[in-house]
C-alpha cells in the first residue's frame, strides 16, 4: 500500500520560524470576511508560495478547513492530503490563470478598439462570449478529448480572479470528502496568492474594483501585524500573507516533487 500511494506528496517543513500572533491574527481577520450573514464560515486555505527547484514548491499558508492537518502538527498520524493536494494544484493553475488575467486586458483593449471605431454590434457579439476561458498546452491535458481549463471564471478583474474548479480535475478521488471547490487567485507586485474554499463567501468582501492598501514598512512582523488588524477585504489579507512569506514570517513547507500528485489529480488515475 505504501508503495502504491508513494506520489502522495506529503509537505515537509523548510522553514520553522513562525510568528504566531501574526498567523493568528490573519486567520482571525479572514474569518471575519468569511462568514456569511447567518454566521457560518467556509473552509478556507490561503497559500502564498515560489518554486524552491525545478520541481519542488515551497509556501506559506493561512489554514481554518475542519479537519484537515498541518504539515507540523502531528495528529494521530493524520497526513495533510487536502494541503498537499491544494499546493500542487495551485502550482498548476498560476500559469494558466496568469493567462486568464492576459485575456482580460486583450478583452478591454477590443472593446476600446470596437467601441472607437463604432462597431458596438461587433462588440455585443464579443462579449456575449465572455468570459474568455484560457486554454492550456496539450502536455497538460494529455489524452483529454477536450482541453478545456480545468475551472470557471465567476468573476475576475485586473489583479483578482475568483473561480471554480471542473469535477475533471480529480479533486474527489484523493479528497474523499470533497464536494466543492472554489478557489480564488491574486496577483500583487509581481507575486502571487490563492484562497481555497468550499463555499463562496460574499462577493463584496473579497476587494473587486478596489485598490487595495500597499504595505510599504519594514516587513517585521509586528509591522505586518498593525497592517493586518487594519485590513478591508480578502485581497488586503493576501497582501500580508505574500509579505508574509517572502520575508518568512509563517512557517514554510515544501512539496519536493508537485508533479507527482498533480498528474494524479489530472490524469485520474488514483
């Protein structure tokens, strides 16, 4: 059995140092924009993180889904499948939904180019197409018939995007008990972050069409901690969270070889 499951991709701490109040702090701010009207809060990972080597994948997380397992924590020995599986995906789906946020400018740069040239029945036509769904190389979908992008757009911007993952990547068959999966993906300086959820909070507190606050301080994490308590919406949460580890302020883990598990996911073949 151990050999047949040797793709699971368990993460593994690349770096201990972790500013607890900070963690908690973030985590309790989320919260706050997460919960629903009648109090109910989704199951949530924020994830943050950079290639650490051609195939490794090193993060920092933001966790609040019951019944998961951190990678440090050690719970009967429990192993962090649903953490594993998000970041392998999440390495998977920047690249695709870095393409997304491409077909958004080239989408705003038609409509200005249509609109000038007063062309609004050509321009009615395009955008009853939207939103455009960006295609990845075959490598990706393999034997697939169709290579359609394994999400939905429900609503994006310029620097956010807030989606939902097909039933074709097979989320179900190494996350038993999973039954939705939306997701929603930043851009910020170059950097990037994702949010997991199994239930979508309300749209107004995720920060679309709002510029979010910069963090222009020292990164330390008592600085990082005044920003947080001050923060407005999801987008200004990952903001911190990206600060956050880039200046390795949250404990780090690192999954050596992402492709094992994001094949599996993929191919379907569990």
């Amino acid at each position: 059995m151990a050999k047949k499951k040797s793709w699971l991709q368990m993460p593994v701490i690349h770096s201990k140092f972790h500013d607890e109040k900070l963690e908690s702090v973030l985590i309790k701010k989320s919260l706050e924009f997460l919960t629903g009207e009648r109090g109910e809060a989704p199951s949530f990972l924020f994830l943050s993180g950079a290639f650490f080597d051609v195939k490794s994948f090193a993060y920092s997380g933001l966790r609040a889904w019951k019944g998961a397992v951190k990678p440090s924590e050690a719970n009967g020995g429990r192993r962090p499948v649903l953490e594993a599986t998000f970041a392998s995906l999440s390495v998977y789906l920047s690249s695709l939904l870095a393409l997304q946020s491409d077909f958004y400018f080239a989408y705003d740069e038609i409509k200005d180019i249509l609109i000038e040239k007063k062309r609004e029945d050509l321009w009615t036509i395009v955008s009853e197409k939207l939103p455009f769904i960006s295609i990845p190389p075959k490598e990706m979908y393999g034997s697939q018939v169709s290579p359609i992008s394994p999400y939905f757009v429900i609503k994006q911007e310029e620097d956010l995007i807030l989606g939902e993952i097909y039933p074709s990547a097979y989320l179900s068959q190494v996350i038993r008990n999973i039954k939705t999966r939306f997701f929603v993906f930043f851009q910020y300086q170059g950097y990037s972050a994702f949010g997991f959820f199994n239930a979508i909070p309300e749209l107004a507190k995720f920060g679309f069409n709002e510029q979010p606050n910069d963090f222009n301080g020292e990164p330390t994490g008592e600085n990082l901690i005044k920003f947080s308590k001050n923060v407005k919406n999801v987008k200004e949460i990952l903001v911190a969270l990206i600060h956050a580890h880039n200046n390795a302020l949250l404990e780090q883990f690192l999954i050596p070889d992402y492709e094992l598990l994001l094949n599996k996911l993929l191919e379907g073949e569990v």
